[in-house]
C-alpha cells in the first residue's frame, strides 16, 4: 500500500495503489504506523506524503465495510488501526508535508491532516464524506479538522459532505499552500525546511502541539528554549549569518 523511498534525506512515502485510487484496506493503517517509524530510524529529515497525479487518496476501502457492517469486534479493529496510524505521522519527530494532487476524500483528508503542512496541486479535490454512508469521522480526526478550519468550516464539510477545489482548500486554511505547480512548491518547501535546524524542528513541532491543545506555557518548552541558545547548532549558523554566510 505504501512505498517508503530511504534513497536522500528527505523521505518519500507513496501512496501505491493506483487501481484503487490509493483507497486505504484496513491493514495498510498499521502499515502507515510502521513505515513512519522506519523513516524515522532511517534518520530522515522529512517525510512526504503523496499519492499519484490521478489520487491522493480515495479514503478508506469501501470493500472493508460489509465486514465492519456485520462485526462489532471489526469496526473497533478499524478505529484502531487507523488511530495507530495516523497518530504515528502526526507524532513523527521529522517536519511531514503531504503533497495532494487528485481527490482526497473521504480518510485521506484524515492522512492530510496529520501531516504538519498540506500542498495542494491544480487537480485537488477534497470532500469528507461519512454522512453520506451514515457514518462518522473519528474524533481525533475531527479535533484536527476544527483546529485547522475552525468549527463553522469543519462543519460545512462534514455536514454537507460537498466537494471543494484546491483554491477553496487553500481559503479555509485546509491546505497552507495551492499551487499550479506542485512539484515546484513541494521543492521549494522541501529546500526552506532543509536549510532550517533540526532541533530547532523537534523543539518547534511539540510547542505546536501543545499550543493546539490549548497549552500556552510549558515546563519543557522553557528549558528546550534555553539550552538551544547554548548548542553547537545555534553557534555555528549565528556565525555564518553575522559572517554574512
């Protein structure tokens, strides 16, 4: 289901299930938990998260559902797996961008929004569509979702469940970025991240978190402040920049 590319230091981890439009089988949710962490091991600076020009990501498997219709014990597994993994990307150490292009519905918004920065290209479409099965979404999901378009937006897709393009995505805030060339925003991107700190990373995605939650100060916070003025990192990029490097 997924394809983890370890080749340079900016992890690519591709959606490949094209005949499917990247719909996501219940076993590729745990998948998605374990090639994060391989990524991670590997020491890669970033991840990627994309699909293919035709989908991002249809959703969940619909062929999973007359499973989850008759079985308790299997829509409980289903939650589960998806909580494992997409709690595993949006926990990843490393900065995730999920580069979009195609429809992203249904689950795959859900992938989106675990990832820290959303790139959408021309042909995106993103729709969020469990009402229209009789369902719901997952709470964590929805926490995101509300936290990133605020609780009218959020609304107006759920409720609805009406498609909106990669400009209205970008108006709302469900993408940061929409761009007629993808492939070039996701370079520069990639490159602005890759100059930055790593530390600087790990120190600045917890305060986000945190702040998401509602949190404003932090014990830990505070003392990852102050040791990083005493790092080797901060020393030698202030020497460069005051060196006019």
């Amino acid at each position: 289901m997924f394809d983890l590319d370890l080749s340079g230091p900016v992890a690519r981890l591709t959606l490949d299930r094209p005949e499917a439009r990247n719909a996501i089988p219940l076993g590729g949710w745990r998948e998605l938990a374990v090639r994060t962490r391989e990524a991670e091991s590997a020491g890669a600076r970033f991840l990627v998260v994309a699909g293919s020009e035709a989908a991002f990501c249809a959703g969940a498997d619909l062929q999973d559902f007359p499973a989850l219709q008759r079985d308790p014990v299997a829509r409980a597994d289903f939650r589960a797996a998806m909580r494992e993994g997409l709690d595993r990307l949006a926990a990843a150490a490393m900065p995730t961008i999920a580069a979009i292009q195609g429809p992203c519905y249904g689950a795959g918004v859900a992938l989106a929004l675990a990832c820290d920065l959303r790139l959408a290209g021309p042909g995106a479409r993103f729709a969020i569509t469990p009402a229209k099965f009789g369902i719901s979404y997952p709470q964590e999901d929805v926490a995101r979702l509300v936290a990133l378009v605020g609780p009218g937006q959020a609304s107006r897709l759920l409720l609805t469940a009406l498609p909106i393009d990669g400009a209205e995505a970008a108006r709302i805030g469900l993408v940061e970025i929409h761009a007629a060339d993808l492939r070039t925003a996701l370079d520069e991107t990639v490159a602005a991240c890759a100059a930055a700190s790593p530390a600087s990373h790990v120190a600045l995605k917890r305060a986000i978190a945190l702040a998401a939650r509602g949190r404003a100060t932090d014990a830990e916070q505070d003392e990852s402040f102050d040791a990083l003025f005493g790092g080797e990192d901060f020393a030698r990029r202030f020497a460069a920049l005051r060196g006019g490097r």
